[in-house]
C-alpha cells in the first residue's frame, strides 16, 4: 500500500467499512510511516472539530438545490 | 473556521458531512436520506472530510507550503 492509496483510504477505516485483508495492509503501511500516522491523526481531529459544530453554523441549501445536486450527480456517467 | 470549509463543499458533500459529522448520523441513515448507495455516500465523506482538513492545515500553517 502507498502512501496515496491510503489517505484515500482513511474514510474506509473510520467507518469500519474495511475488508480485513486491506485492514492488515493498512495497519502494516501506518505502523512504518509517520506521515500517515500523522495524517490519520489530522483526519480524526477535522472529524471531531466538525462534530463540535451546531446544525445553525451550517446552513444547508434548501431542500430542492440538494436534491437537484444529488440527481446531477448520480446522472454523471 | 470549520464551518466556513464545510459551506464552501459542493452541496452533495456538504450535505453528507452535516448528517455524518455535524449531526451523527449512522452512515445507514444518511444514505437513506440522500438515496444513495453506501460507496457513494463513503466517497462523499471522505471528500469533504479530506478538504475540511486541508482548509484546517492552510489555516494553522499558511506559512508553510502545502503539499498535495
């Protein structure tokens, strides 16, 4: 595993959505690479710090502009 | 400073980051909500949780040259 593959791969391994083999190769490129570690890290705190915010810092679009986004994009071959 | 990345997303990343992190919701239920398969939803995530991270390093290091 490289250092690219990985950080796109730190979703997969915090929503526990990780197949065990990949788990293993993950596990195995982390313990050896301090920048991964690090960023890891990064990755959990930017989740955390979203989570101490309130739904009133984030205003959503209305409803009709979401929907409308999430059609286009699913249309998208 | 977290919620000025968060508003600058695309809608469809912004909108499962709310869900998933702002609100916590289970993953089940945030793509219930937006009818999108799981993959899609995990895509999402991690891009907008990738680029609320980015924001946070420029934000504490802009001396610093950032990498890609």
């Amino acid at each position: 595993m490289t250092c690219i593959e990985l950080v796109e791969l730190a979703t997969d391994l915090l929503e526990g959505s990780m197949p065990a083999d990949e788990r293993a190769r993950f596990d195995e490129h982390i313990s050896g690479c301090e920048g991964c570690t690090t960023y890891l890290e990064q990755f959990r705190i930017t989740i955390r710090l979203t989570g101490m915010l309130t739904e009133e810092q984030i205003a959503p679009d209305s409803r009709a502009a979401l929907l409308d986004a999430f059609r286009d994009w699913r249309a998208t071959p | 400073m977290v919620s000025r990345a968060i508003e600058t997303l695309p809608p469809n990343q912004r909108e499962v980051i709310r869900l998933r992190d702002v609100l916590g919701w289970p993953s089940s239920d945030v793509r219930n909500a937006l009818d999108i398969s799981e993959t899609n939803q995990r895509v999402l995530l991690h891009r907008a949780r990738a680029k609320v991270r980015r924001a946070l390093e420029s934000y504490l290091r802009p001396e610093e040259e950032q990498g890609t």
